[in-house]
C-alpha cells in the first residue's frame, strides 16, 4: 500500500530533480556566453592592434603610434610593491588572529571589521590613500603611495582568505607537533604555514587579481592618465594598464578604442600569467609536500 | 541503567602491580583531578597512581573521559579553549599543572601517539628528525641520522622504510604510519609514552605488531594507552583503570580487573554486559 502510493511522487521528484539541474546548467551558460561574447568582441576590435611596437610604445596623440610600455610596467610595478606591503602584514594578522589571539570581544570586533572592510568601495581606498600616503605622508603620486593604497584595499582579502587556509589545516597536524615537545611558533612556521600555503597562495592571487583591475582609487590618488615614460623608482609618477585603457576608451577616434581593446587584451594576458604562476607554484609545492 | 554507583574507597582499590619483582615506584601521581569542557565537567576527582616501566591501560565506554583524562597528563587539553582542571597530576613528584610550568619541555618527557595517525606530510625522515630538530637534539647530521635509523629500529618498522627514508610518509600504510608515530615520539626519548587508542584503525596483524611493540618498549618507557578494546587491554597491560561517566571506578593489575573485578560495574563492562 505505502509502496503504491508512493510511486506517482517519485516521477514528480525526479522532474524536479531534472528542472533545477537544467536551470543550473542554462545560468552557467549564460554566464560563459556573457562572457565569450565580451572576450571576442575585444580580440576582434583590438588583435590587428597589439605588435611588439604597441607593447613597447609611449603614449602619443597619434592613435596608431602609441604604445602601452609605460601603463605595463607601471601596472607590474605597483602590483610588485602592492604584493610586498600586504602579503607579509595580511598572513602575519591572519597567523595572530588565528594562531595567537583568544576569543574575545575585541577580536570578535576586528573579526567583524575585517569582513566589512573587504566589501568597502574602492575610491574609499583611494580618498583614504589620497589623505594618508599623498598628503599626510608626503608620498606625493608616486608608485609607492599607489601600491600602500592597493595594499590597503587587498590586505581584508588577504587576511580573510589566509584565515581560511590556516582554519582548514587539521588539528591532528598541530597536535602532533605540539606533543614532540615543538613551540607555537614552531608549529605554525614548521607545520600549518607550509600546509596551508596552497589555500594561501589561491587567496593572494584572486587579492592581486582583483588590484590590478582596479582604476578608481589610483585616479583618486592621482596618477596620471598620460604618462611617456617608465616608472623609474617608487618615488616616479606613473599610470597603469586600466587608467591607460579608461583613457583610450574615452576618446572619440575609433582608432584609440581599438587601442583600448589591445590593452584589455594586454591586461587580461598579464591577469592570466599570474594565475597560471600560482596554479604553477602551488601544484610544485604540493608535490614537494605530498 | 542506574546510575547510582557507589564508589569503592580509593584506597581499596589501587594496589601495586602483582606482576614483575616487587612493586613498581609511582611515575604519575593524580590527585583529586577534576577536568571541565566549558561548563560541562568531564572529569571528576580522579586520583590514581601509574607506576613506572609498566603499561597501564584505560578502558571504558565512549565518553567516560578516558581519553581526556590521557590528554590532561601532557597538557594536551591547553590547547583546546574553554577547558578547566582542578587538582594534581605528579610526574616524579612535580605538579605539572603548577603555574609557571614549561609546558613544552614537558611534552618532550611524556611522548603521544594519537588514534588517528597523523605523520606530518613531509618525507619519512624528516617526520623523525622533526622532534630533534625542534627541540635543538641533534649534534650534527650524522647525529641525526643515528637517531632518526634508532628510533625506526625501536618502532619496528626501519625494514620496511630503510630504502625509502626521503619519500613522502603518506604513502606508507596505516599500520606503517602508526609505527612511524611512535618512531617519531620515541625519537626524542620521553620518560612516559601516551598512546590513545593507537591501534583502533589498524587490521589485526598491524595491531599485533603495534601491541608487539608496545610489549618491547615497556623496558624503557612508561606507556599509558587507551583502549576500547577490552582483549586488547588484557593482553598488553599490567595494570588497568576502569572509567564510567568521568570518574575512575575502578584501577588494579589487569588479570584481577578482567577475573575478579572489586566492583559489579567493572565486572559487567569486561564481561560485556554493557559498553
């Protein structure tokens, strides 16, 4: 009795069952179509566009003439620095955070901060950088008041992200350091550190990735739109990839969109190398670990 | 089941072990030992004496503190927040609950070996030599070296791993990744060895060769193990302490725990009426 009355749902769930994976299969195809259709609208306007000259070129009033070299290197540049300042300081509050500090209100506070730090606009960033490092600091618009600024910005991530890796190591691989007689500290460098080094290196890359997009705080800050030469040091002026493609969008010629269109290509190749360098460092060092 | 047991007075339950020539000198000695999780109390008023060069076991059911009250004789429970403990544990007569004690030197003299094996993932090697190295006991390399093959050799397992010291110690099996643990505890020659029911993931003939070795290494050590395993307790302890619902029922040599219990309780869990 119970066996009959149950058939005619199970046709009914399976249904379901089936509707929701197709609703699930059809967001992810208009996701990558969304996706697909930028991407080749770009390579169409912009490939006839990028020759070595164009990578190696300055700016010019010339659509045809100008390059990219200054907004490529300054981009590497303040990715390099951003990278410098807030690698170092996000893992080393994520260990304490994680590792040292006890529970308690006040870090239950600067839990909750960090969190909400990590969803701030980012011109936030760049008005803070603008009275922090510029002004305050005397940093002027240079490369090095560009990167605190993105080191600002990314170091929530990094810290939350690091927290994450750190939380999924397991405890039995701290307790069997801690009953061989190790210290805290050697147990975190030794054991948990190199453990969660993949999840880590996942968390600053999508960190980094997401500063080397970013424009609006670095025009905050004030780096120049138009820039003929390569940074020469952390005191130079500089400009970046998507200020130098901001710049180029907005002119009327259709010769600079297409410009434009070449530097989305310039920066999505330069985004791709460092995912390719994490995914590359982290599968060597699992492998050494493993 | 009731739960009003009454309890033995202490004094007539703990003797000294009947096996060996003459009594063994007390290695551990707990005095009024209570332990809480948060609020929860897991221990209460524990008082036992674990004597040296002999092996004690602990039995009991689930949850009946066995294992916390292991944890609590290297202070392995610190680490966990929220934890309490009242009362005294003695190693050679100091309090190692006494304020101001180096906690870490003293997970150097009372060694662990974990349920679950947890070799760090790094090579055969360098899981031994990681003890050594952090508590600065290697001389030199050659130092190590010895060390690392000696402490394989006392884990019975240098034969099978002598060809393949620098590859990754997760490849080994889980018997073989148990005896690597104790190797790399015994690496930094603790006085007492704590194993928590170190063979309860193991098939039969890896847990015969771990109860083989805790056999041989009762020489030199103090060993402590947990065990779910009542046969298990029987065949490689001297002594055996019987706990129900965080208080220490029962404690006596383990023929006399297992053939001729003092208490009704004790007699009903070795003889499997509960548990």
């Amino acid at each position: 009795m119970t066996v009959t009355r149950a058939a005619p749902t199970q046709p009914l769930r399976q249904v379901g069952d089936r509707a929701l994976q197709s609703l699930g299969l059809l967001a992810l195809l208009l996701a990558l179509a969304t996706l697909f259709a930028l991407l080749a609208d770009v390579f169409v306007d912009g490939w006839d566009r990028l020759s070595w000259g164009f990578l190696t070129g300055y700016p010019s009033r010339r659509a045809e003439n100008a390059g990219i070299l200054p907004a490529l290197v300054g981009s590497v540049y303040v990715i390099g620095l951003t990278a410098l300042i807030a690698v170092p300081l996000g893992i080393a509050a994520a260990v304490h955070l994680e590792e040292y500090a006890r529970e308690s209100r006040v870090s239950r506070i600067i839990e909750i901060n960090i969190a909400n730090l990590a969803g701030v606009p980012s011109i936030i960033y760049g008005l803070l950088g603008l009275g922090l490092f510029v002004r305050t600091m005397g940093m002027g618009r240079s490369v090095l008041a560009g990167a605190a600024t993105l080191g600002l910005l990314v170091l929530p991530v990094v810290i939350l992200s690091t927290r994450e890796a750190l939380r999924a190591v397991p405890k039995s691989l701290r307790e069997g350091s801690y009953a061989l007689g190790a210290t805290k500290w050697q147990t975190t460098w030794h054991q948990v550190l190199p453990s969660a080094f993949p999840g880590i290196l996942t968390g600053l890359i999508l960190a980094l990735s997401r500063a080397i997009g970013e424009t609006a705080p670095l025009i905050t800050i004030g780096a120049l739109t138009y820039v003929p030469f390569v940074p020469d040091g952390v005191w130079s002026p500089f400009t970046v990839l998507p200020i130098q493609i901001f710049n180029w969008v907005s002119r009327p010629q259709a010769a600079f969109a297409r410009n434009a269109a070449a530097g989305i290509i310039v920066l999505l190749l330069l985004l791709l190398a460092m995912n390719a360098l994490a995914v590359f460092l982290r599968d060597r060092y699992q492998k050494r670990a493993a | 089941m009731s739960t009003d047991i009454r309890m033995a007075p202490l004094s007539d339950i703990v003797r000294p072990s009947d096996r060996g020539s003459g009594p063994a000198p007390t290695k551990i000695a707990v005095k009024g030992l209570d332990f809480h999780y948060g609020s929860k109390r897991a221990l209460e008023n524990i008082s036992v004496d674990i004597p040296a060069n002999l092996v004690t076991a602990f039995i009991g059911p689930s949850g009946c503190g066995k294992s916390t009250f292991l944890r609590t004789l290297n202070r392995m429970n610190d680490i966990i927040p929220g934890t309490r403990v009242k009362g005294q544990v003695l190693i050679d007569g100091h309090d190692i609950y006494r304020p101001g004690t180096d906690v870490v030197a003293l997970r150097r003299r009372v060694g662990m070996v974990f349920q679950k094996s947890n070799p760090f993932p790094k090579s055969i090697f360098e899981n031994v030599a990681y003890g050594l190295r952090v508590n600065g006991l290697a001389r030199n390399r050659a130092h190590l070296q010895a060390r690392v093959e000696e402490s394989l050799k006392a884990a019975a397992i240098w034969d099978e791993v002598k060809d393949r010291l620098h590859e990754s110690a997760l490849a080994l099996s889980g018997g073989q990744q148990q005896r690597l643990c104790i190797a790399r505890a015994l690496a930094i020659e603790p006085e007492i060895l704590l194993m928590d029911e170190p063979a309860s993931a193991l098939d039969p003939i890896a847990t015969q060769r771990i109860e083989e070795l805790i056999y041989h290494l009762k020489a030199t050590y103090t060993i402590v193990i947990v065990t779910h395993n009542m046969q298990q307790a029987a065949r490689v302890s001297d002594q055996t302490a019987f706990f129900w619902l965080g208080r220490l029922v029962e404690f006596g040599p383990t023929d006399k725990i297992f053939t001729n219990p003092a208490e009704k309780l004790t007699e009903d869990y070795v003889t499997g009426r509960f548990g």
